[in-house]
C-alpha cells in the first residue's frame, strides 16, 4: 500500500502487488533505460551533465521518500532506473 500510494516524478509508479505462496509481484511503469549499473558499463560517463543531471534526481527522489519516513536499506546501481532520456544527452 505504501508504494502504491508515493506518487513522485522521480520515482517509479507502483501500480499493485500480489502475491502467491511463495512470491511477490510488483506491477510498476515500465521505465525504458534500463538501469544505473547498464549504464555505467555501457557508456563512460564522461558527459558531466548526464551524471549532474542523474545525481540530482537522485538526490531529490531520496530526499523525497527520507520526508515521507521511508528508508531504502539496498541502494545500489541495479536498483536505480533510468529512463530513456537520459541517453538523448
């Protein structure tokens, strides 16, 4: 119910969630580019808007979920989504 009800343009929309006996599944927006790890191994981020502009949104999603009381405890580069724009730079 909590990610069903975030509703952040730097965040992914999670539609619903259901479950059988022994796994979940997320119904989300599909987001086109991939991750933040793909990308790192795919370009060299060499292009500093591209990594200013990804810092901040980043910075502005987590400010966002830190206001609302929720803490992501697994942070990494596979848990990042990028969406295709950022491959227009």
């Amino acid at each position: 119910m909590i990610l069903s009800s975030i509703k952040n343009d730097y965040l992914v929309k999670c539609y619903f969630i259901f479950s059988e006996q022994t796994n979940y599944y997320y119904v989300m927006e599909f987001v086109g580019g991939g991750d933040l790890k793909l990308l790192l191994d795919k370009y060299n981020m060499q292009n500093i808007m591209v990594v200013k502009m990804l810092i901040a949104e980043m910075v502005l999603a987590f400010d966002y979920l830190h206001s609302i009381q929720i803490y992501h405890r697994d942070v990494k580069p596979e848990n990042i989504l990028i969406t295709e724009t950022v491959y227009n730079y």
